[in-house]
C-alpha cells in the first residue's frame, strides 16, 4: 500500500510494500514484538517437525503425547504453529489444558495456525522467525521433518557450539529411523573424515525414542538453567532482556 508523504513538498508516495527503508522498520518491529511476546513465556519446550505429517501417522502420536506429558509438568509447548507434527505437540498440551503457543510465519500456500494453539503471534519474515524459535524455550525437541526442520536443527546446533545457546539447554532427537543416518553421517565425515568439528560436538544432542527419557532431560536441563539464572540473576524467572542478552552475547568459540 502507498501513502502520501505529509510536508508541503510535491505529492510522494511510499511504497510500504517494496521500500527498502520501511521493511528496516517492519524488520525491527517483528523484534521488538517476538522478544515482548517471549517474555510471557516461562519454563517452556519448542517442538518442531515436518508440517506434512497427517495425524494418522506414529510421529503426530507421538509428539501429541510428549506435549500433553509436558504439559501435564507444567511446561508451556511452543511451535511454529502450523499443521503436522507442530499441530500435534498443540493438540497434546491444548487436550490437557496447558499452554500452547505458535509462532507462525505468512506463507501464501502450506503454512496456517493449528486449531491448538492457545497463544500466537505471526511473522513476515523467515528469519526474525527463526531467531524467536531459537530463543523461545529452555529445551528443544526435534521430530522427524524436512528442510525447515533440518534448517532449524542446525541452527540450534551452531548457537550452542558457539555459545550464544547455553550447553545445558537440552537437544533432542525423537526417532532412531529417521535422525541414525545423518548423526552418523555427522561423525563419520565431519569429526573423522573432515575434522570439521570438535569430539565433544556429537554431545550437544540426545537421540531417543523413549518419551519418558525425553521429559527426564528437560526436566533436568531446565532445572539447571534455573538454578543458574538464579545464581546469576537473584531470580527464577526468564524475562525479554535475558533472551535477548542470550541472543546477542559474543560466542564463546570459534565455529568451524
């Protein structure tokens, strides 16, 4: 949409659309409201996985009864909001009465808020998106998916390697079939062959099919992130400033 340029000058218009100067502004107003709008958000878990998956397969079961099992843990479930595995890790906290969040972004064709979701919020861009998901709990869990999902793993992983996402914060992979490939591949090529990464890099995740296990190390990693907040902070509870202090702190090493 254009708009007239207030002044006594000639009649102008700015195209709020395509100017380069106003996306700055849009930019910087998607950050401004996704880190207001994490700030609400206390002891939570983000889930994410592919968004074709129907709710008849075993992965929507299973991320469905891993968010009403945290849920019932009094964790908040954040996705990206959209359908397939993210509807399911919804649905599970929603049929429990928990709190289930998305964080969704505008697609013209596949992406649309699940029926689940509690609280929302929506963005333009992919990436002021995903710099919210990176930031928008204290545990992450990884269900089978495609390239968003894959995109976002190892993101993840590079934050944490690099020290802008704490160690304890935990990482996990539900499902041998699906993930086995790739992490072997990962230590196969990248440590052994390449010597791209470090030894202790094939620690930064857990891969599991055990739910029970995968709510043991939330538990256990929040708890820890807390009682160091606590130590560090005087406080509990995350706030605005704590995500964005963590997602704009120099790394603590070198990525390779």
């Amino acid at each position: 949409m254009a708009g007239p340029l207030n002044g006594g000058g000639p009649r102008e218009y700015f195209d709020f659309q395509h100017d380069p100067t106003w996306r700055i502004f849009r930019i910087m107003s998607e950050f401004v409201e996704g880190f207001t709008f994490l700030a609400r958000i206390q002891k939570s878990v983000t889930i994410f996985g592919s968004a074709r998956l129907p709710e008849s397969h075993p992965y929507y079961q299973h991320a469905r009864e891993l968010g009403r099992a945290l849920a019932l843990r009094g964790y908040t479930i954040v996705t990206g909001g959209g359908p397939g595995i993210m509807q399911a890790a919804n649905q599970g906290a929603f049929e429990v009465g928990g709190n289930s969040v998305g964080l969704n972004i505008q697609l013209p064709d596949e992406q649309r808020t699940n029926p689940y979701v509690k609280q929302g919020i929506s963005f333009n861009y992919f990436f002021s998106r995903k710099v919210m998901l990176d930031f928008s709990a204290e545990a992450y869990i990884f269900f089978p998916g495609g390239y968003g999902t894959l995109d976002e793993f190892f993101e993840l992983l590079t934050l944490v390697q690099t020290g802008k996402v704490d160690r304890d914060t935990p990482v996990i992979l539900i499902g041998h079939d699906y993930w086995s490939g790739l992490t072997s591949w990962i230590e196969q090529e990248l440590l052994l062959k390449v010597h791209a990464i470090s030894p202790g890099d094939l620690h930064l995740w857990t891969l599991t099919d055990d739910l029970d296990e995968a709510v043991r190390i939330v538990e256990a990693g929040v708890e820890r992130q807390t009682e160091e907040r606590l130590v560090r902070k005087g406080r509990r509870a995350r706030t605005a400033e704590d995500s964005l202090e963590q997602a704009t702190q120099p790394g603590t090493e070198t990525q390779q």
